[in-house]
C-alpha cells in the first residue's frame, strides 16, 4: 500500500464530474491513506456526504458549524493535520478562490491553512478552461508551489470535445503516489544551492549589479527539499523566503563573499547547483564616498572576479555532482557545451536570452539541459518551479 498511514483531505467543489469522488477516495483508503472529505456547499449538490462518509468512515466537513450540535470545525487543526490535500474536482470558482484567498467557505480556508502539499485537478468545461482569468488563476496556484494535475481531453458534459474533463482517479490517485516516493530519493542527501544576483559596490550607494530575481534558485532548493535533502542555499541580495525547514539560507551581497561561502561548503555536500547570476567583473576599489555628479567624464577600473563553479569543478571529488547554469544570446549550445567541459560540471542548465518568457524577472523558464555525455533535452516554456523539478528529476537520475 503506497499511501499508509498517509493523512488526506480530499476536498470537492461543485462539479458534474463529483461523482468520480467516491472512486478517488475509494483508491486512497485502498492503498491505505485516512482520508477526510471537505466539501463545498455546492458539491453536495452533486454528490451526498452520505455517500462520501460511508466510504471514508469519517463525518464530511462541509460548514463551519456543525447545524447538530454547534461543533466548530477547525479549518486551522484539518490544514495541520494533513499530509496531502487534493482537490479533486476543482472548478474555475473554486480555483479563482485559492488563487485569490477568498475564504468564504470551509474547503478554501482549510486550504489556506494546509502545511502540505496540494494537488489540484481541474474540471471544467473547455473554454472555461482556455479563459484568460482561469489560466492565469492556474499560474498562480502553480507559483504558489501547488501541483496541477491537468485535465484530459475527451467528451465533456456540454456536449463539447476538448480539455476539460478531469483526470481518471487511478491517474490521480497515482500521480499522488508517485510525488510521496520522489519525495523520499533525496533522503540523507545534502545539496549546496545558489541563487540571485551579486551587487558589486561602486561606492557606499552604487552598485554594478544584475536583473536576477533568484526565483529559479529557490525553486530549485523547495524541489531538492521537497525530494527529502538538506539545502544550503546561499543568496544574493533578493526579497524572497522558502517554506521548507529543510532549507538553510545563507546571505551574501558581493560575489567574493558567494565564493567563499561556496567553497567552504561544497566539500561538505553530495552536490551542487550553481543558479546563481553571478557579477563576472568588479571594481578595483571601492571608494569611502558616494562620488558626486560632475561635468566632466568619469571611468571605473574592473577586475575579473573569482570563477565560483570552476573551482567547485576543480576541488569535485568522486561521486559530488556538480550543476551550472548558462544564459546565452548566440551559438548557445556550443557555448554551453564549452562550460560544461571547462568547469568539469556533470550537467548545464542552458536559458536562451532569445526565448521570450525565460531569463530575469519573470516567473517562467525555457530549459536545455546538456550532461557531460553531450545528451541534450529541451523542455517546453513552464513555471520556473516546473522547470526546477525537470532539473531536480535529472539530478535524481544521476545520483542513483
């Protein structure tokens, strides 16, 4: 049984496709998870609590207040005590409401106080699905870190053919399954992570800097530790937080300061993935000042700064993996190909200054990865969490 001793919230919306309920939950007690059902009122529309009770052996919680007795059902407490919350239907109004925190019923803000993953599997009919607002209300739940289970195509209840209908149970219940083993490939592993810019100080209020948001490097730290390892992640200046106790954040401002805590960490590691944009040159001097505006031209001396994946490349020992990353805008898999050889890294994440959607400041990434056996795999524009998890997935490869 995949799934025991697993605590579940099964939540349900107000969707024709309800009835595939009752087989979903009969799949996650079968594999030998405790599943409490949370429902919307307009769910029970479609499918009776009865039924649902039956077959969990657990009351249904739908309101806030029991209409019995006056019990309050702690939303707080159900969000605490789950391992895995699923939302299975979940229709455009329901999805609007936890992209937007609209907590005016029991399943949105339980899900609101969830500490645990969350898999969300849309149904609806197709152009609500293809609407602008329903596609960006997805986007969000995914940056949110939630997971999306995708619905089929296939015969819908309007009578229509096209995406929309919710995904099988088997295929949820396993999809389920399947993240709770990832979840455990990385057990005992330690894995040293950088991310965001560095600033270079010109003087006491400027900088030479970069556009790096650090959003691909923490996303790859949440997937790591979602996958069972210890992080290190050592960030450069970014207003950004992790949700894993098993992230440990490290700040840095320069990259002289990057390097240092890189190489002292990394021989302590199983390996490392170097996301960081790290300033490739800094100022000969810093002045004591802030210079002030003159009419005349000014010029800023540079020197080069420490290469930080070279030298993780040069101290790796046997069975360290080592990760870089490559933002190229001409000959891009050549020049990626380049610094994998150069820097002795086992595998390069290539982000193409030519592809709209990826690079700085956006939420999204188009990958390439290229391993040191020059196999190449693209991947479709994603969430920069969705990529994290294609790069984390091909670590799992290599260090099994």
């Amino acid at each position: 049984m995949r799934l025991k001793g697993k605590k579940i919230i099964l939540g349900i919306t107000g969707s024709i496709a309800a009835y595939k309920a009752a087989i979903i939950l009969r799949l996650l007690i079968k594999e030998g998870a405790e599943v409490q059902v949370v429902m919307t009122p307009a769910g029970k529309e479609f499918i009776t609590p009865l039924t649902l009770s039956a077959i969990s052996g657990n009351p249904v919680v739908s309101e806030f207040f029991s209409s019995d007795d006056g019990t309050w059902h702690s939303h707080v407490d159900l969000g605490l005590w789950a391992d895995v919350m699923i939302v299975a239907p979940a229709t455009a109004a329901t999805i609007g409401k936890m992209a937007n925190g609209i907590a005016d019923n029991m399943l949105i803000t339980t899900y609101l106080s969830a500490k645990c993953p969350v898999f969300v599997a849309p149904a609806m009919d197709m152009d609500m699905y293809k609407h602008p607002s329903t596609v960006r209300n997805i986007n969000i739940l995914k940056e949110y870190g939630n997971i999306i289970i995708d619905p089929d195509e296939g015969e819908l209840a309007s009578g229509l053919k096209g995406k929309g209908r919710l995904q099988e149970p088997e295929s949820i219940v396993n999809t389920v399954a399947d993240y709770l083993t990832r979840k455990k490939k990385l057990l005992n592993k330690k894995f040293m992570v950088s991310a965001g810019p560095t600033y270079e100080m010109i003087d006491p209020v400027r900088f030479i800097g970069n556009y790096s948001s650090g959003k691909m490097g923490f996303a790859i730290a949440e997937e790591l530790a979602g996958c069972g390892a210890e992080v290190i992640l050592i960030a450069g200046p970014v207003n950004l937080s992790v949700s894993s106790p098993n992230i440990k954040i490290l700040k840095v401002e320069s990259a002289s300061e990057m390097y240092d805590l890189c190489v002292r960490h990394f021989p302590e590691c199983d390996g490392a993935v170097m996301a960081a944009a790290v300033s490739d040159f800094t100022p000969v001097s810093r002045k004591s000042q802030k210079t002030k505006r003159s009419k005349g031209e000014i010029s800023l001396d540079l020197k080069p700064t420490k290469d930080i994946a070279a030298e993780l490349g040069r101290i790796k020992e046997e069975g360290q993996l080592l990760v870089g990353f490559a933002l190229e805008g001409s000959n891009e898999e050549d020049n990626a190909r380049d610094k994998l050889n150069r820097k002795n890294l086992d595998f390069i994440v290539l982000n193409s200054l030519n592809d709209p959607g990826a690079g700085f400041n956006v939420d999204t990434n188009k990958i390439t990865i290229i391993d040191k056996d020059n196999n190449l795999e693209g991947f479709e524009l994603k969430s920069k969490r969705e990529a994290a998890a294609d790069i984390v997935e091909k670590i799992i490869t290599l260090i099994s």
